[in-house]
C-alpha cells in the first residue's frame, strides 16, 4: 500500500497506530520497539527502507546511525546502507539533523536534487528517491530518535501526510517516554542489585511493616534460602528466640520513629539447620511527605567471629585452670634454668586467689631453690587492674626479703601504663623487654 492509498484510508492509519502501540507496549527494549515501529511504518506504506538514528550520549546535537534496519533487499539498498552507517548528522544538516533541529517531521520529494542531503553526493546511485522522517520526544522536548524512510519511487506530499505522521511521532512520544523510563528503572534496578550483590555484608531491604521485600545473596546464603521461598514475612518472624525478635521489632520500630541507628545482635537458624548470629542495624528511606518507605537493614555474620572468641576463651581458660591446679597442689609453676635461676609464667587476669596461690609458691620455690633471679614473664597478660599491679609488687618484696632479685620480662604497654599510673618506683625495678633477654641478663650474673 502506497502512501497515497494510506492517506486515503483513514483506518489504515488508526490500524498503524494501534500495531505499533501494542508492539512498543511488548517490546523488551527501546531499541526493540523502534525497530518494530519502523517495520510496521514500512510494511503499511509499502516502502523498502527504513533506519533509526540516535543522539549520541554525549552530544545530543549530533545524531548517530544505528543497526536498527528494514530493508526489503540487501542487495539493491547494500549503498544506501553503507553510507547511511558510515555518515553522522549535526543539528540541521541533512533529513535527519532537520528533523533534529525542528523537533517536526520532515518530507524530501528527491533525494539526488535536495540541497541539504548530504549522503546523495557520496554515492551516484543510493536507489532511493523519496524520503520522510520524524522525531521521537520525551519529555519537553528531548529527541531519543529520528525515525526516517525512504521510497525508490518519487512521491510528493501537500502536508497531510507529515501532519498525519505528526500526531503518530507525538503518540509514538508518549509511549517511548514510559518505555524509556520503565527501562532506566529496570537498569537502575539492575545495577542496584548488581551492587548489593557484591557486598559481603548482609542487606535486606523491608517495606514501611517491616516485610522483606529484597535481599542481596549474602543474606540469602547466611539466612539460608532464597528471597523466594519467604513470602510476605517480616525480618523478625525469622529468628526463632523470641528475646531476639522483639529486639529486632524494636529496632525497625525504632528508626521508623526517628531514632537513633542502634546495633542488635540476633541468633538465627538458617536453612540447612546451621546457628548463626549476625549483628543488624538499619536506616529508613523516607517519601517525599517524610512517612517511611523502605528501611534497609544491614547484618554483619558474627558466627565465625563469636566460635573463635569461644574458642580462645575456652583456650585461655583451660590454661589458667592448669596453672591453678598446678599452684593449688602447690606444684611449684616454676621453669628452673640452672640451680639458682627460675622462671615464673603468667598467663590472664590476675584475681585475688591465683595471686596469694602465686605468691605462696614463688616464695616456696625461691626457698627449696635457693634462688638467686626469678623471672617473672608478664607476656601471657593482656591488662592489669589496681589489685593486680599491687599482687606484682608484693611479690617482688617477698622476692627481695628472701634473698632473690625479680626480674620482669614482656610487659605490654597497657600493662606499663597501669604501673606507672600506681605509683610505682620503677627505678627499683629490673625490667627487660622479652623473657629472652631476660634470661641472659640472668645467665651474665652468674
């Protein structure tokens, strides 16, 4: 059907604008939805050729060729093509950059004696002659692309035809206005998830009542199954510890009220049956009326973090247990190096018992030895409390009134900080700096 019998059919351009709506409505893409357009254009016109240009991203007056084609024979058109893909158009300069600069379809009765039709000096014969083409416009007036055909007849137009045309761009403007923003939306969807993917953390993202309505993998893995299989549940129904979840309620219910961004600790159960704890903390995104929209709530996995604090608890606490079943057989903890050097290790806090249990079996030690150095290593010892600093110094008394001479060994500086701030006369003291020096200040006195 030639543009003529178009404009004679009414319904043919109601019929052509309904096609094309629908198809731009089930298009994946923008891009896909102009090239729908332009084949249905051609096919309802009967004409062999159209293409898409687009502005480039960064020169909006400068129109780019794109891939977007119909052409009914490659081999007749292969020219037009290649020079079509190989020519740019600024603001104004030819069919394309006209339309760019008028924001309105445009009509060229014959390419080869059109003035401003650049590609018809690049090759004698394009094998097309007549052409026409229209913006397409988002917004106010931004132009996402030009539209053009082309005919190897020659038609002319007395402008019913582009007026016609006109009101199909501004339909055709709408549709791609909301296709345009439906697809930013899903590629900002993309690359949100994208982001939150990439992050070790946990992120769970809860509507204004607190129901998972998205979460990174991270959480997925830690919680145990997919977004999918929770349903419209909220965070909280999630831990089985009832303490757990009323604090978790009481944190969401909190930063929607305004408060403060707080850190909760909640034991879980995850999906393979695996105890976890993960640490929660969140922050509300707020409409435009500042209710709550969304409260992204943020976990760090504490599991593996918690099992080695056990793990170096129990440790510390096994050997503080050893030692003070040594001291209470009064088993004397003491490494003899020779007959009158000992060494006295210690290992974690220093409470009130294992300092008398220490004290009694240093001096026992020092008598049956006749000792003439004891050294006693503080590495094992991470802080000092007042009663501790005064358990050192009366052992170093009870040392000196038996005849030996204390020497201390690995001190931390926390630990030197306390015996400074006590009052300690350090000049009185014998310190070195690791229990190996120590050791051979002790040997050269021999």
């Amino acid at each position: 059907m030639g543009v003529d019998s178009v404009l004679a059919d009414e319904r043919s351009l109601v019929e052509l604008l309904r096609v094309v709506t629908v198809d731009v409505h089930e298009a994946a893409s923008v891009e896909e939805a102009l090239h729908r357009t332009i084949v249905h254009i051609c096919d309802r016109l009967g004409w062999p050729v159209g293409h898409v240009y687009v502005p480039a991203a960064e020169d909006p007056s400068l129109l780019l060729p794109t891939a977007l084609w119909y052409l009914d024979d490659e081999v007749k058109f292969a020219t037009f093509k290649a020079v079509t893909e190989a020519t740019q158009f600024t603001r104004g300069v030819g069919l394309p950059g006209r339309v760019l600069a008028s924001k309105q379809p445009a009509w060229v009765r014959n390419v080869r004696e059109d003035a401003n039709f650049p590609r018809a000096r690049l090759a004698k014969n394009l094998g097309v002659k007549t052409g026409f083409a229209f913006p397409v416009v988002i917004g106010a007036a931004e132009v996402v692309a030009v539209l053009e055909f082309f005919s190897d007849a020659e038609y002319g137009d007395d402008g019913t035809f582009l007026a016609t045309i006109g009101r199909i761009a501004r339909q055709l403007g709408r549709l791609f206005e909301r296709k345009h923003a439906q697809e930013m939306l899903s590629r900002e969807r993309d690359f949100l998830a994208g982001v939150m993917d990439l992050v070790d953390g946990l992120i769970v993202v809860l509507d204004a009542r607190g129901r998972i309505v998205r979460m990174n993998r991270a959480a997925e893995r830690a919680l145990g199954r997919a977004l999918s299989l929770f349903g419209p549940r909220h965070l909280w129904d999630l831990t089985p510890d009832p303490a757990a979840s009323a604090r978790l309620r009481a944190l969401f219910e909190e930063l929607g009220a305004g408060g403060r961004r707080q850190q909760v600790e909640v034991p879980w159960t995850a999906g393979d049956g695996a105890r976890r704890v993960t640490a929660w903390s969140g922050a509300v995104l707020r409409g435009k009326n500042g209710a709550s929209r969304f409260v992204i709530m943020t976990g760090i996995d504490l599991t593996e973090r918690k099992r080695a604090e056990e793990e170096r608890a129990r440790l510390q606490e096994e050997v503080i247990r050893a030692q003070d079943a040594a001291l209470a057989k009064l088993s004397v903890p003491l490494i003899p190096l020779g007959d009158d050097v000992v060494v006295l290790p210690l290992i974690g806090p220093l409470e009130a018992q294992r300092a008398r249990r220490m004290i009694e079996a240093l001096s026992r030690g020092i008598a049956a030895r006749r000792t003439r150095i004891a050294i006693v290593d503080l590495t094992g010892v991470d802080d000092l409390d007042a009663p501790a600093v005064q358990t050192l110094l009366d052992l170093v008394r009870v040392a000196r009134l038996l005849g030996a001479q204390v020497v201390m060994t690995g001190i931390r500086p926390e630990v030197a900080q306390r015996l400074a701030a006590g009052g300690t006369d350090v000049s009185r003291l014998v310190v070195k700096g690791s229990l190996q020096s120590g050791i051979a200040f002790a040997m050269r006195g021999r």
